[in-house]
C-alpha cells in the first residue's frame, strides 16, 4: 500500500494514530486531554504530540511537559512550547526535543485552550494501562478505531470487550482472522453482529470455539459509525508484541485500492469505474487530467480543505480540464453587480452591457474583454497564475503571484457587494482604462485618495461611473489627457498597500451629462465603505414549525482600514432577498437592470429573510378512487412490471438488470418508487412487493463497493475522492465524474429512493442510513468543518439556488438547467430528516428548499414581470447562469423540453410550482403555442412528455389535465402511466395547494382545496399515533407510518 493512499484512508477514518497503536504499541499511544485525543510517536529523543480536537470548535495555544510526578503548578514544567496552527488535517503537531520521560513513560501534559487551563494529565508514552506509568494492563490490548479492545480468554471462547474512546462512537459488526496479512474481508473465520451496548456503555462479544493464529495472533475488523477500520492485529496472551503484524492497518484492500465501510454500505477510495456512458475503466492518471487534484488545483498553502466545485468562483481553483484546456486565472466571476476575471496582468473589472441574441431567446449582461472599464495591476507585475487563498459562503479571496513569489496582488471580491478589494505586495499599483475609449476623472485629482472615473461603453453607448478608493496620502500619477486617460498609477505612504474600486449605480447614455450632485453623494456614501474589506460571509438559518417558516440571516465581517468612517459594508439585495426581507432601511440607489433585475442598496453588517415552507409529501392522497379507476390503475402497474425491461419481477431484490449511470439509475429509481406508492395506495401488494424489493435491491447494489467475494466492482458504486472531496457514482453521467456535474440531479434521487424505503422500514436506514448520508453531504455538506466535503456544495447561499457545472470554466459563468431536480433533492433531504427522526438534516433540506423556490420563482419563472427584459417573449426560462439567461437546453431546442426540464420530476416534491397558480397555466399554453411557431408540432415533437406537461398542468386545474391526458402515449424516462394517471385523478378529487392554511407540527404535510372545501393530507412517519395541529384551529390523528386524509 502506498503512504499516500494509507495517509489519505487514515485521515478519513480519523483513527491514524489508534490503529498504528497496535502495530507499534511501543512508539505511539491515544488518550485525551482537554477537547482533544493525544496520540504520542517517539523519533529518537523527539517525542511528537499530536493534538486531534473532538469538537470542531476546540483550539490550543501552549503546551507545557514535566516529568515530575503528581505536578501541582505550572513553574513544575520542564519546558513549554507555542503550539502554532493546524495542519491541513486540522490537527495540532508539536515536536518536544530531547523529552525527558518519566518512570515507566510516564509523562504529564498541561495545555492552554479557548475554553480555559486543562491543567496537568498524566499520559503513559510507552502505551500502558489503566493507570500512567504502571506498565501494560493485561486487560486493554490495544485500540481499534474509537475504541480500547479487551480480549480474555476463557476455554476456547474469547469475550471481546469495546470500551469507546470517544462519545458517540458505534460498533455494528465485528469479524475475526487466524490469517497473517489479510487483506480481505473474505479472509474472515466468523462474522457478528455486535448488538446494543451494556450499562457500562461498552459493547460485549463472544466468539465461541475462537482458533486463533501463532502466538496467540488474531486480527479484529469492525464497522462503525465512523467507518470501517481494516485489520488489526492483536495478542491475546497480552504481549507487547501482537504476533505477526501483517500488512499496514487501514481499510480493506481491494485491488488497486481500499474501500471504507459505513454501516452495511461503503465507498472505494480508487476510482475504478466505467466513464460516462461506459468506456475504458477509469485510472488515477487519466482523473489527474481532469480535476482539480495536484498541479491542476490552484490554491495557496492557506486553503487546503475540499475543493468547492459547483460554485460561481469554481473557475479559480480548478486547472487543466477538457482533455488539455488550461485556465491558469480565471473565466469571468459574476459577483454581480459587477464582473472580476483574472488575467496575467491582473484583475479586469467591468459593469457589462445588456445584450440580446439568439432572436431573443438569450439575454446577457456579461464580460467579454470589450466591455471591460477597468483593469487592476503593478507596474511591471506578471502573474504565473491566480489561486484561491481563501473561502466563505459567499466570498472568494485570490492571490496572483509572479514567477519568484516576491510579488503579488491579493484580491476579495463576493456576491452582492459592488466592491472588488486589492492588497498588493511589492508591487506599485497600476490601475489601466483599457479600451482606448474616452476616460475622465470627474471628482478627485492627483493629490486625491478618492477618484471618480468615468468610462465610455461603446457596447450599449452610454456611460459608467467607478470609484476608485485609496489609502488617505495617495498621490496619482495619470497617463492621459482627460477624456483620453489610459492608466494611473497609484503612489502609495509606506504601510498601506490597499485598494478598493466599485461601480457606481448609476450611468448616462451618449450625448447626455452626468448630475454631479447625484454622482458626488453616492460617492461620498460608497466612500464610508470602501475601506472595509470583508474577511467572512456566513449564513445562518432556522426552521420554525409553529409558522412553517425557514429565516435566514446573512453575516458579513469587515477588516476596517484607517479611512474608514463607517461599520459594515455596502450590500445588494436581490430581489429574493428583499422580497422576503421585512426591514427596508435601502440607501436610496439601487442597480437597475442587472441581469437579476434591480438590486436594491442597504449598508450594515447583517440582513434577514423568512420563506414559506408549505410542505412536502411522500405519497400521494387516496380519496374515493373507484373499483374502476384502482383497476386501471393495477393495469397500468403490470403493464410497468412486465414491460419494463430493468425490473426482474423473479428476483427483484437483485435490483436493476442493467448498469444505468447514476442519473439514469436515479430516473428509474424515482419511477419505481411513485409507482410503489400507488400500488400500495390501491392495495395492489403484488406490485407494492416487486417495486419496493427492486428499489431496496437497486439501493444495496450502489451502497456496496465489492462483490461477495471481497473484489471491487466495476459498476453501481461510489468512490470518494480525497483531493477534491467528492464522492462520484459509477457508471457516471454526463461529467458528473470527470467535472463534477450536476451531482445533487443525480443524487436527489438516490436520496428519495432511499427515504421511502426507510419510511417503510427503519431498521433498513439504520443499516444503510451512513451512505444515504454520505450523498447528502457530497452535495449539501452543512459542516463548515468538514475535511470531506465543501460546505453547500451544489447551493449558492446569496444568489439562492444551486449550480449545475462542477467546474465553472464557461464565459457565462456557472449554470443551473433543471431547478426543479434540485428542489427534487432538497424534498428528499426533508423526508429522509423525517424518516430518521434527524432534525439536523431536516431543517438543511427545509433551508434547501424554501430558498432555493424563492429564486426560481424569480429567475426562472420572474414571477413577479421585473426581472426579464421586455423582449424575451417567454414565461420562463430554460437555463439561468452566471452572466445571462436563455430559453435554452442543453440538448435541445423544443419548447416542452424547454420548459419541462424545469418541473420534472412531478412528484409529492413539487407543491412550491403551485403557490402561483396562474403561472401554471400560461406556461402550459405557451410551451405549446411555441412549438407551433417554430415548427416543433408535428408529430413526436408535440406529444413528448406529455405525461409531464399534464402532471404540471394539475398542479392548478386537474380537471383540464385529466381531459388532455394521452395514456396511449409513451411515460417519460423517469415516470409511469400508474403515478401520472393517480397523481391527476388525486388532484381533480382533492383540489389544489391552499396556501393559507398549513399544519403546525409536520412538515410532511398539505392542504388541498376545492371549490372551497379542504382536503388535509399529511404523513406520519412514526410509529405511534401523532395529532397534528392546522393553523385554522383543525386537529387531525395522523395514523402511524402511513398517509392520513381528512376533510
């Protein structure tokens, strides 16, 4: 095994030190102090301390040792030492020369932390027992994983006690070998379930008839909640010496690689896979080709945590990529309002120009070198490239450095901010007009730190305005006349090497003259501001209940320099965000026209917003279906069961007959699992058994990285990336693993499938409930803390909603086509927090959900006429990106893909497309109005998805969707006739969403109205009974584990 990859596996499992233990019991020993474990390597007369936290939040600044027994006082140090930073790890490493140990080992630590003096600890660095500097204890043998193992043998059966190391730690299964070296799980003599902890918290095993190797040698293998945690070798006649220590400890091997076990699933940790749509099996070389790991992954040594793809500052950090393309800086950066791109010279700044193209079809306010009004840069200064320095929710900070490193320019610049802010180091600041177009310094001269600058946009023939702020006793040197000025060159005092340029809101067209008592008032209040650089920007949210409410506070801190006369920063609110924020302190200007419509101005630190959570269901209401229609219905199910050639009704929990990538796997998952719900709905249980044992089936296949004989597989698996810090499914799909694509598509579904299955079945989601996880955090990761995943992966927290491309690297910036399968999987996040009773994760999916509606009620469907531009002739679009909007698909141009990529899939998921109901139907009308005009109503083109246009079309009047139904008509890939024919018969009974009534208590829960009479709908996942409270004063029983409908 490699140490990288031993390295890389430890890490993850976070029990590096604890399985060496038993390898080296004489060089290295875990125990606690304070919020850290300790683990101790001697090298030579160095003794290395290692201080792993057990809370995220756990900080250390001194460490003092002695040898005296029972110390006192800290004066009773033998020396002391500054602790330093963590590592990339997020461990402290600290280096104790020349250590003089006491008897035995014996040695006594005292640590200086941010909650206060640990005091003295005593610590046995030779590895003894229960008591520091006794000697061994014949009882602990040894650690593995989070726990000590105490092994005795009593006639031939051998009592395995595991005493957890640290809270929270959990055992599942346990296995033994006689073997020397193995390497597989096969290799095992016997296996275990390890069953419940006793009353001393500890878990108790007997494995009778035990045959146990040379010298009392055995390897234990568990899987825990914290992964699995390889062989590991111990003596059972207590020896320092475990026998034979075999191989390194770590998780199972494979070939080519390991594998980490999490419950009864598990991932690789080598990625061996098919590509997208099959091919040649994927290899370490050819990822290094394509994602950010190594030398494609620009980062400075102060950003060493996982990659954030998916995200609209992506382009920075990831290099090389489509089979050679390199982008050493950057494509475009839409902060919005303004556009940064970084180059060799620097950092380009520009307020782009609407544009129309594509005879409408595509609106744009983006960069192209012609538009660009500013460019930030060093006399004589040449970037090699530009790497991320640093993250926050919504900021990024990057750092262009030239050849040798004694120069550079570090820049911060964030989403709804105006502000792009420069530190230069060694460099003399050099600010060009680059375009050769008239340029004029209109407020400021020479001896001015504050310059207003106006620029020509030949684009669009008018105007912009930026002000350019710098340390107070800056002097300008200006090339250029006015009305012709080319660059300026900034003068720095000693000391201060910073500066900060934004935009102004405000333009004039060609021929017209500015009002410079306007200009000279917004400048003075960018000025308060300019000078406050922002150093973090975070989110913090919360769910009330009571008002199915999700708030959501936006936290902005500032660095703030000298010249700064004010707290807290300028602020754009998008309309999002001051459509749901309640405290309208605005400046008085704002950015019109942008390609998010108008943003609206505020200053401070912190703003709020409160969306509506109407809630979310896993199954569909039953009321009054006829024997005929529930016959129809049940030919509709054996039609699915017999036609569908991916089922084996014979053998179903085997899952899928076919290797389907991880979309399309994910498509025929979300099929199944809707017809499941009708099949049991009707009471049809021969169907209810086939689908629900398929899609269990299906699930256990990708949650299990290796056949039963311990060998990888080379399809339906997840393999985990530690360099980027992704986990990617294969077979992939559509750059889901060579660019990171569209990840939460293909795992909302994943994650649905599996909440309805734990729903039906909670010992199923305890079992494989850890990878269920596992992809939830791969794609909304809510620990800012985490070494494995980015926070938020796929969700921008200011622009409200998520990104499609992994990397970034498109002019236009970041894209998100189908909005609706991302809010397909924040529904499946609420549900599997519902179904597992974990609020956590339930109030992520709610914050998921409830903001990322809010933005495509806005960008996608300008629900409110004030963000589309007056020629874009259409209800909706089909892509938004980072610099334009376009109806548009990937694939294709008919106008039912259009729009339908948009709303399926149509599921208990979709009620947030019915809180504007007159929405629904003129986007029906239109999508089909459209494909006339442009030739897509002949035949085949007009009648595709037609199962999704009339799903969506229920939404807000069944009874037309009921009449405009085909069922002769082929189901999408990703439906049936069954659920289409159910969901629109469910809705003509029951009425549509009723948006002012709601359950207090339950998130699983609807009202549905017709012609004034409420149908409530809600799903207990529980097992006992449980009253749910509505907000008109109704009270309903909601039946255990099932749905519930009263009126």
């Amino acid at each position: 095994m490699k140490k990288g990859v031993l390295q890389t596996i430890l890490s993850l499992l976070l029990v590096t030190v604890l399985l060496i233990t038993v390898i080296f019991p004489v060089n290295v020993f875990a125990a606690q102090i304070g919020q850290f474990n300790v683990n101790f390597q001697m090298d030579g007369s160095t003794l290395k301390v290692t201080l792993i936290p057990t809370v995220s939040s756990a900080e250390a600044y001194n460490i003092w040792y002695t040898n005296v027994e029972n110390p006192t006082q800290l004066s009773q140090a033998v020396a002391g030492y500054p602790i330093g930073s963590k590592n990339s790890q997020g461990n402290y490493v600290i280096d104790i020369p020349n250590v003089q140990l006491g008897p035995n080992g014996l040695i006594y630590l005292f640590l200086s932390t941010n909650i206060g003096d640990t005091g003295w600890v005593a610590f046995n660095v030779f590895g003894g027992g229960s008591h520091p500097g006794t000697g061994p204890d014949q009882d602990v043998h040894g650690n593995i994983g989070q726990f000590k193992a105490s092994l005795k043998l009593n006639n031939t059966t051998l009592t395995v006690t595991l005493i957890p190391d640290v809270p929270g730690a959990e055992a599942y299964n346990i296995w033994y070998t006689n073997v020397e070296n193995p390497t597989h799980l096969s290799q095992a003599v016997a296996g275990y379930l390890i069953g419940s902890k006793n009353s001393q918290g500890n878990y108790v095993i007997d494995i009778p008839d035990v045959q146990l190797g040379p010298n009392g040698l055995i390897h234990l293998f568990l899987s825990t909640n914290a992964g699995d945690t390889g062989w590991v070798a111990f003596n059972v006649y207590g020896g320092s010496d475990p026998g034979d220590p075999g191989t390194e400890p770590g998780p199972q091997p494979g070939p080519g690689g390991d594998v980490v076990y999490v419950g009864s699933g598990g991932y690789t940790l080598v990625p061996y896979g098919t590509q997208d749509y099959g091919g040649e099996i994927r290899e370490r070389s050819y990822e290094l080709q394509w994602l950010p790991v190594g030398a494609n992954r620009r980062s400075t040594e102060n950003f060493t945590g996982p990659v954030p793809t998916n995200d609209w500052g992506t382009t920075l950090i990831w290099g090389t990529m489509w089979g050679g393309y390199d982008q050493k800086y950057s494509e475009p950066l839409y902060a919005i309002p303004t556009i940064f791109k970084a180059h060799a010279g620097g950092v380009n700044i520009c307020y782009p120009p609407r544009m129309v193209i594509n005879n409408g079809n595509e609106i744009l306010k983006h960069y192209e070198e012609a538009y660009v009004d500013i460019s930030v840069g060093g006399v004589g200064f040449s970037a090699v490239d530009a790497r991320v320095d640093k993250v926050t929710d919504w900021s990024y900070d990057f750092v262009l450095n030239n050849a040798s490193k004694t120069q550079s320019i570090k820049a911060t610049i964030l989403h709804g901010n105006p502000f792009g802010s420069f530190y230069f180091n060694n460099v003399t600041p050099y600010i060009t007009l680059p375009r050769g177009l008239p340029a004029w310094i209109v407020s400021g001269d020479a001896n001015s730190n504050v310059l207003l600058i106006k620029t020509m946009d030949n684009a669009d023939e008018d105007y912009n305005f930026y002000g350019i702020f710098a340390p107070q006793g800056t002097t300008w040197t200006i090339d250029g006349n006015q009305g012709s000025i080319t660059g300026l060159r900034a003068n720095m005092p000693p000391g201060r090497n910073y500066i900060s340029i934004a935009p102004l809101p405000y333009n004039v067209s060609f021929g017209q003259t500015e009002d410079m008592t306007v200009l000279n008032s917004m400048l003075n209040t960018f000025r308060k501001y300019a000078y406050n650089f922002v150093t973090d920007t975070r989110i913090s949210y919360s769910y009330n209940e009571n008002t199915r409410t999700i708030t959501t506070t936006f936290n902005i801190t500032t660095d703030n320099k000298p010249e700064s006369t004010a707290s807290g920063t300028i602020i754009a609110l998008f309309p999002h965000h001051y459509r749901n924020e309640t405290v309208h302190n605005y400046l008085g200007y704002s950015y019109h026209n942008t390609i998010r419509g108008e943003l609206k101005l505020i200053a401070g630190t912190s703003f709020t917003t409160t969306e509506k959570f109407y809630g979310v269901l896993p199954v569909m209401p039953n009321w009054n279906f006829t024997e005929a229609e529930k016959a129809q219905m049940r030919a509709y199910l054996d039609e699915l069961i017999n036609t569908d050639s991916f089922i084996n009704p014979s053998n179903p929990s085997a899952g899928l007959t076919v290797a389907l990538d991880t979309y399309w796997t994910g498509k025929e998952l979300n099929r199944l699992v809707n017809a499941l719900t009708v099949a049991e709905q009707i009471g049809y249980a021969h169907a209810a058994n086939i689908l629900y044992n398929t899609i269990k089936g299906e699930l256990e296949n990708w949650f299990t990285p290796t056949d039963s004989n311990g060998n990888f597989k080379n399809d339906k698996f997840f393999y985990y990336n530690s360099d980027v810090g992704s986990l990617i499914g294969y077979p992939s799909g559509f750059g889901s693993d060579t660019q990171l694509n569209d990840h939460h598509f293909h795992y909302g579904y994943f994650i649905n499938a599996a909440a309805q299955i734990a729903l039906r079945d909670p010992a199923w989601a305890q079992q494989w409930g850890g990878m269920v996880e596992m992809l939830i955090n791969d794609i909304a990761c809510n620990d800012r803390n985490s070494t494995m995943f980015p926070f938020l992966r796929a969700m921008d927290p200011y622009e409200g909603h998520s990104w499609a491309s992994g990397h970034a690297q498109f002019g236009d910036g970041n894209n998100q086509e189908s909005s609706s399968e991302a809010m397909h999987a924040w529904a499946g996040i609420i549900m599997w927090g519902e179904a597992t009773g974990n609020r956590n994760i339930r109030e992520l999916g709610i914050y998921l959900y409830s903001t990322e509606k809010s933005a495509i009620h806005e960008y996608w469907y300008d629900q409110y006429n004030e963000v589309f531009d007056p020629v874009f002739n259409h209800e909706a679009v089909g892509m938004v990106w980072g610099g334009k909007y376009s109806f548009a698909t990937w694939w294709s141009p008919n106008p039912i893909e259009m729009y339908g990529i948009n709303f399926l899939p149509t599921t208990g998921g979709s009620f947030y497309l019915a809180e504007f109901k007159n929405k629904i139907s003129r986007v029906y009308n239109a999508t089909y109005a459209e494909g006339e005009a442009t030739n897509y109503g002949g035949t085949g083109n007009s009648t595709i998805w037609k199962d999704i246009m009339v799903k969506y079309l229920a939404l807000s009047d069944p009874s037309r969707a009921r009449s405009e139904w085909r069922a002769d008509l082929a189901p999408e890939a990703g439906e049936s006739k069954a659920f289409t024919y159910y969901w629109i018969n469910s809705f003509d009974k029951n009425g549509t969403l009723d948006t002012s009534t709601y359950a207090t208590n339950s998130p699983l829960s609807v009202v549905l109205v017709k012609n004034g009479m409420k149908t409530y709908v809600v799903y207990n996942p529980s097992n006992t009974a449980k009253e749910i409270v509505f907000n008109n004063g109704v009270r309903i029983q909601a039946a255990p584990g099932t749905v519930t409908v009263a009126r």
